[in-house]
C-alpha cells in the first residue's frame, strides 16, 4: 500500500462508495491562495491550494466557513493533499 493510500485511509479519505468527501474550509490566506479543510469525518485537517478549486477562474469564491467536497491527490507519496474542491454552500 503506497503511503498515501495508507494516509487517507487513516483519514477516513477512501472508502468503497463514490461519494466525495465533505468538509469546511477552516481557513484560507488569498494572498498565499493555500489553506485547510477540516473534514467532516473529525480526522485531520487536510491541505489545499487555489489550484485544487474547480471554477475559480469563473467567478468561484472560496472562504473561511465555507462548506465543500473534495478529492485526494493520490499521486503525493509525501503527503495528503486535495487535488480538487468544489464549494456546496456555507454551514
């Protein structure tokens, strides 16, 4: 099992269902355009960047408290990341 697998396992990130997981932003510096996700599932938070943001050159605002789902870069053996977001509303 690769390390990442191995994370996101511990996560509560991978599971059998095609289901995103969910979460809220817990913070996000736009200057820097990095922040985390806290999942819903209380395990970690977990590390994003802008580029993770589905839509955000079209006019997708990301912000703290906001409410998303999100996939796993599951190419990083060095640590776990998201490799998409979309935001679902606020909550």
């Amino acid at each position: 099992m690769h390390l990442h697998r191995f994370l996101a396992s511990n996560h509560g990130l991978l599971s059998d269902s095609t289901t995103m997981p969910e979460g809220v932003i817990e913070w996000f510096d736009h200057e820097e355009q990095h922040g985390l996700i806290e999942p819903d599932d209380d395990g970690d938070p977990i590390p994003f960047s802008l580029d993770a943001v589905q839509d955000y050159h079209s006019g997708e605002r990301i912000s703290t408290g906001q409410r998303v789902v999100y996939e796993i870069d599951d190419m990083d053996d060095e640590a776990i990341s998201v490799e998409r977001l979309s935001p679902t509303g606020y909550g």
